[in-house]
C-alpha cells in the first residue's frame, strides 16, 4: 500500500470535524501529525470501528475534543451521524449525543439497547 501526503484546508472554521468510514488505523499507522494547533477548540465526532482506540493519538495532537467515538466494531452508517448531529445542533450535552447515536444504532442494528450504548463514547 502507498501513502501520500494530504492536505485539507477548511480554513480554521469548523467547530466539528467528522468521519464516517472504514477505520484504516486499524490496518496501518500514520507519523505523527504535523503542524500547529488552532486557537479555536473544536470537536469530533469518529464513527469507524473501534475509533476511541486507534484515532486517539492523532486527535490528541490535534487538540481536538472526541464528542462521540466508539469502542468496537460497528456499521459506520449515516443515521447514526445524523442522529448525533441533531443533539449536537441542539446544543446537548456529550451524554444526550451518545445517547441518541445509541438508539438510532439499535434501531437499525437491532443489537439491544445496552449494546448500542456500550458501543458509543465520549470524551467523559
């Protein structure tokens, strides 16, 4: 597999930054970030497999804050973002937002509330 480098310019305004997708951690790593930390604090929201685990060193050296992560595998898929960025637009607390990404998850999943609630993290 080859890497490149890449940029991403969003200008130093996003408030929340989001992933939705294959966890690639999991099957290589990356060097450390490099740059600078904005002033500006920001949040993430990380739906991948076992994304607490495997991104926290590089959101860490972000500064960044983990709004909701999750703590094994899963099926990274839109109503669970959709879910957690309506209590985020909301102005919910961390809680709240898991708590909703969690039951959107069992709703389609079907793998029990207390599973779904496992799965799901917060910076807390």
């Amino acid at each position: 597999m080859r890497s490149e480098e890449v940029s991403l310019a969003i200008a130093g305004d996003a408030n929340l930054v989001v992933y939705v997708g294959h966890d690639g951690f999991m099957d290589f790593q990356i060097a450390p970030i490099a740059g600078t930390r904005g002033d500006k604090p920001r949040q993430t929201i990380i739906l991948a497999c076992a994304s607490k685990v495997y991104f926290a060193p590089y959101i860490r050296q972000t500064g960044a804050e983990p709004l909701l992560w999750t703590t094994g595998l899963m099926a990274p898929e839109a109503y669970t973002l959709k879910a957690a960025l309506n209590g985020w637009i909301a102005h919910e607390g961390d809680e709240s937002i898991r708590r909703r990404a969690a039951q959107a998850y069992d709703r389609y999943q079907k793998c029990g509330a207390h599973a779904a609630l496992k799965l799901f993290a917060t910076n807390q």
